[in-house]
C-alpha cells in the first residue's frame, strides 16, 4: 500500500461496528469455518477490525479441547487499515494467548491489497454508503466501485449509485483477488444488498472480474439487535464458482429460524423476494398501467421542511393567502401553496393538516425568476441562505444554475389530478388511497402513482388493494423498514404501456 494512503486513513474508522462473540460464534457453527481452519484452510478476515472474528475461532478450537500448540495459526490472516485497531488486534492475541501475529496481521487498506490468496474469508467490512464516506476517502476509493463493475461511469456513481454501500466493493474486491477458485466466502453484511431496488444491482450480478460466483445462503436477522444499529443485519455464504442459483435458502429468525427459498424478483439483479415453496408462483404480481404512471416518491425539501412546509392555511382573497410556520405568519400567492398529505389523511381525516409551497409552472419546471410574484420573491429572499446552502448532487445542480428555491420530486406528475398515494416508510400494511386535486405526497414517507384520469386511477387502485399485492411486498422482508413500500419496490409489480 502506498505510504501516504496509509498514513492518511490511518485513522479512519469508517462503518466500524465489531462483531459479538456470540454473533461471530453462530457464524462460525452455520458455516463449518472451524473444522475448515483445523483441516488446513487458510482464514482471511479481510477488514479485522480488533481481530474479533478470528478470536472467535481459536476460542472455538480451544473449547473444543484443542491445545494452542495444535491450532494452525499460521493459516489465520487479517488486514485492518485502521492503526489502532490493528494494534489492538496484535495486542489482543499477544496478552490472551501469548503470540505475535505481526507476521500475519496486515496494515493496509484492503482494497490495495493482495499478498494473500484464502481459502476462505471470514469476514464483516464496513457498513456505509458512498454519498457518506469522508471526502477525502471517498475520491479514492471511486476508481475501485468503477474498476470492479459496481458502477458504469464516475457520473452514475455521483447521483443514482451514490447509495452503493462500501461493503458491496470490499466483497466484491475480496472474492475477485483474495480468495482462491472454489474458495469459500461468508460476510456479515447489510440486507439492503439483496433487498433493495436500484443501486446494488450490478452487485446481484456476482461477478468476479471475467467469473462469477455463487450466492449460497443468506441469514436474515430480522428483528435480532446483533449489532446494535438501525440497519437490517445478515450473514451469506458465497462460493467462488461459475454457478448461478435461481433458488437461494433464506433462513429469517423470527423467534427461532425459519427457511424460505429468495430468488430475484424480475431478473437476475433484481431485489430479492423471500417466500415458502409453497407460495413461489404467487409471488408474482403484474398490473397493467400506463407508461406515464411510474411510481414516484414525494417531494423532498432537501432539508428545508420549515421553509416550504406550513401547518396552517386561510383564504385572504381571490389570489393571496396566509400561512403559517415556524412561529410565523405569510402572505404569499395561493397559486403555489398544494395540501401535503399526512399520516392522518390516511385514517381519519381528509381535510388537509399541512400544506406545501411549490415554486413550479404546471409542467413542472421550476419558476424562472421569482420578480412577478413579489410576495413569493420578498419570502424567498428571508430564506436565500439557508435554500442556496442545502447539501447534495440533484439540489446543488439547480442552486447552481441561479434556481435555489427548487425542491427535488416535483414534475409533471405533481400536478396530476389524480394520485395513488401509500405510505412507503416504516410500514407493515400497504394501504393506497386515492387523492383527487391538487394533494401531494410528502417526501420518501410516501410514494403515488399518478393518473390522468379516473378511470384509470380506479382500475390501478382496485389492483393494488388486492391482498396479493402486500404479500408480494411482504416477500422482499422490508416491512417496517424504510425501504417498505417505496417506488421500486413497487414499479417491479407493472407492466407499462403507451396506452
């Protein structure tokens, strides 16, 4: 590794959640590493953190009633970029069991490293997003996500696969140059690598430069804390082999494990769905609707809720209205002021509980300039600084061409009479309604399917509210998570057509 590189991470402690004894222990038992390690296979952790993984495994051997001098140790191998980690995990097998694993403890960066072939990787990288990685990291890790096909271009990887997670890239990494032909491999990892729609799709491609390798089993710990964080946390075997598994053994804990059978919902890269046997051919959905009806997320504010968002609304007269926010009263023109849906037009209210200001003509392009509305101009100007700072690729690209008041979300679409709106957040029911008139959907809490006319909307409504529909989500394992019912998920049930 390049000296600079390390001395300039050597501090970086990105995504750092340790593994548990007992967490690293099941895994250990689930995938028979121990009897692989004292058969002679050699043992990579390839982001090794204070070596607890590999700690693991000589407790395994030791209670098994292995004497020390019997445990190859010779065949365990750790990389760790961090140097106090890495001092730690030395340190750690210097003071428990009275050996100097300097010779096999690596400190680099593991993406630049490949003095070490395995036959198996043991290990559970970094959970954390590109869009989130420190800048200076962040640049140099890019040529990696382009050079191991996750991610087409250096454009794409800035805006739709900003959310590719670093974990994705270190598997990906480890398999292609660290680990030997019909190696083994098995990571602790976020579900979102096989749940979710979008960015991780080249990952689902499981390819390792010109071969591909073979998803086993996936263990799903639902609702289990084994690592203290919000993220769905799991476990997968993987195998270094030309074979591709149209059927994966899902194994959810829910209580105790329970197995189902995942597979791709539409193709090879698509989101996983997991179900029993039995209900394999039902998870299937298809609804007919028209091209123009894609589903959409709300609008999002980038941050500046308290700037276009007001919980109070009244008529002045024909044109002007007031609106409240943030401890203050406006006027400003009733033409860009929309009800915003909330949690209660979904169950007992259908009067609006908050509105929305939107600076858009009604083919969805933002306001040119703000002059002709001067209560508009006069309201935005309090507000330059906090709208022209807002952070993100999609946002600063109009702040940078003068529109700083723009939202992101807002189209065409947003201005459709007619919505199918769920709630696509933190849900365990999918419950679409229909909203007529100028309703818009509030942010990822919720995503519509726009509709030209009603009709159609009633036709497409009737066909999600179907129970087949939600067991069809609740197959991709996302409910009560934030990737619940988002438009992806919900884009893989329709068929579009120009008609």
């Amino acid at each position: 590794m390049d000296a600079s590189i390390s001395a300039s991470f050597a501090t970086l402690a990105i995504g750092a959640v340790f593994t548990r004894p007992d967490t690293a222990a099941f895994a250990v038992d689930a995938f028979g590493i121990l009897d692989l390690w004292l058969s002679g296979k050699t043992v990579l952790d390839p982001t090794m953190g204070q070596a607890n993984l590999l700690e693991v495994l000589v407790d395994a051997a030791l209670e098994k009633g292995y004497a020390l001098s019997e445990l190859p140790l010779h065949n365990l191998f750790g990389v760790e970029c961090n140097a106090a980690f890495h001092s730690n995990a030395r340190a750690k097998f210097i003071n428990k069991y009275h050996v100097d694993m300097s010779a096999n403890f690596y400190r680099q960066d593991i993406l630049k490293f490949d003095s070490v072939r395995a036959d198996v990787l043991f290990g559970n990288p970094p959970w954390c997003n590109f869009s989130d990685l420190p800048r200076e990291y962040k640049e140099f890790v890019k040529p990696f996500f382009l050079d191991y096909g996750l991610a087409p271009n250096k454009r794409k990887l800035l805006l739709g696969g900003s959310r590719i997670d670093i974990a994705a890239l270190i598997i990906q990494k480890t398999i292609t140059d660290n680990l030997i032909d019909n190696g083994i491999a098995v990571f602790f990892l976020p579900l979102s690598l096989f749940l979710n729609d979008g960015a991780h799709e080249a990952f689902r491609c499981f390819t390792a430069g010109n071969k591909r390798y073979a998803l086993k089993a996936v263990y799903d710990f639902a609702d289990k804390d084994v690592f203290g964080i919000s993220a769905r946390s799991g476990l997968a075997l993987f195998e270094k082999k030309a074979a591709y598994n149209k059927e994966i053994p899902y194994f959810r804990y829910e209580n105790e494990w329970k197995e189902y059978t995942a597979f791709p919902a539409l193709n090879r890269k698509g989101s996983f769905l997991a179900v029993t046997r039995a209900k394999r051919q039902s998870a299937f959905v298809q609804i007919t609707v028209p091209s123009e009806s894609k589903p959409r997320q709300g609008i999002n504010t980038c941050g500046a809720n308290g700037v276009f968002i007001f919980t109070e609304y009244q008529d002045i007269d024909d044109t002007v209205c007031k609106v409240f926010s943030s401890g203050n009263y406006y006027h400003l023109p009733k033409k860009f002021i929309y009800p915003l849906i909330t949690t209660k037009n979904f169950t007992f209210t259908e009067k609006p509980q908050k509105w929305i200001l939107l600076p858009y003509n009604p083919h969805g392009k933002p306001l040119d300039e703000l002059s002709p509305y001067p209560l508009l101009k006069d309201y935005f100007e309090k507000y330059r600084h906090v709208l022209a700072a807002r952070k993100g690729v999609f946002i600063q690209t109009y702040i940078q061409r003068g529109l700083w008041w723009a939202l992101l979300g807002v189209g065409p679409y947003s201005f459709q009479q007619y919505k199918i709106v769920w709630e696509a957040y933190g849900k365990k029911h999918f419950t679409p309604r229909l909203f007529e008139g100028s309703w818009q959907a509030n942010q990822s809490l919720q995503a519509f399917i726009p509709c030209n006319d009603k009709k159609t909307a009633l036709r497409i409504l009737d066909k999600l509210q179907k129970p087949e529909v939600e067991n069809f989500l609740r197959s991709s394992k996302m409910e009560g998570t934030m990737s619940w019912a988002q438009p992806g998920k919900i884009s893989n049930m329709l068929i579009f057509t120009d008609g």
